[in-house]
C-alpha cells in the first residue's frame, strides 16, 4: 500500500476551504472528526506526509530517523493497526535503493 495522494490533496483542499469557516468534517471510512480550527494551537506540530495536525488514527514509522516519524491512516492506506514493525512509503523505499545498492556492490566486486 503506497501514498494515498489523491485523498491528501482533497483532504487539504478541504481543509483550507473549510478554514474560512473554522470548521472541518474528515470522513474517513470509519469514522467523522469534527476539528474546530478556531481552537487549534497555531503552535501545533504538524505531521504525515500531508503535512498537517494530528488527527483520527495515526502510526508512528519504525525507522528511528524517519524525517516525517507519523502519519495519519488514510493517508498512508491503512484502515487497521499494523501488525509488527511498520515503515512509512518513504523509508520502505529508502530500504529498497539501500539494498539494491549493496547488491550491485557485492556483484560488482
């Protein structure tokens, strides 16, 4: 399951449509979040790779140095927790060029 890009750009197209009016609905497929932005710290981190608050369910990636560390649900095409170790699409394919590297390096040598 990779980046679900299509849903963060409508998710924040919504978001900064429904900014004027301080409120937000998120539907998600299980669930409806009602954020009043009128009462979000300015201050708040933001995080995932649609670079937002937190909000619903989010899972935090594995890899120690992930530049992002968490990411909401939908996001990333998750419905469920993941079972056992879990690493965000940017650091499964940093792993990937990792190993093909050292592959090419072992067969080069």
């Amino acid at each position: 399951s990779g980046i679900n890009a299509e849903y963060c750009k409508q998710w924040y197209q919504r978001r900064v449509r429904v900014r004027l009016n301080k409120k937000l609905e998120y539907q998600s497929s299980q669930e409806v979040f009602e954020v009043d932005w009128q009462y979000v710290d300015p201050n708040e981190p933001l995080y995932c790779i649609c670079n937002q608050v937190s909000y619903g369910d989010m899972v935090g990636c594995d890899n120690p140095s992930c530049p992002i560390e968490w990411f909401h649900y939908p996001c990333v095409d998750l419905h469920d927790a993941p079972k056992g170790k879990w690493y965000c699409p940017q650091c499964r394919e940093d792993k990937r060029k990792k190993r093909e590297r050292e592959r090419d390096r072992k067969k080069n040598k």
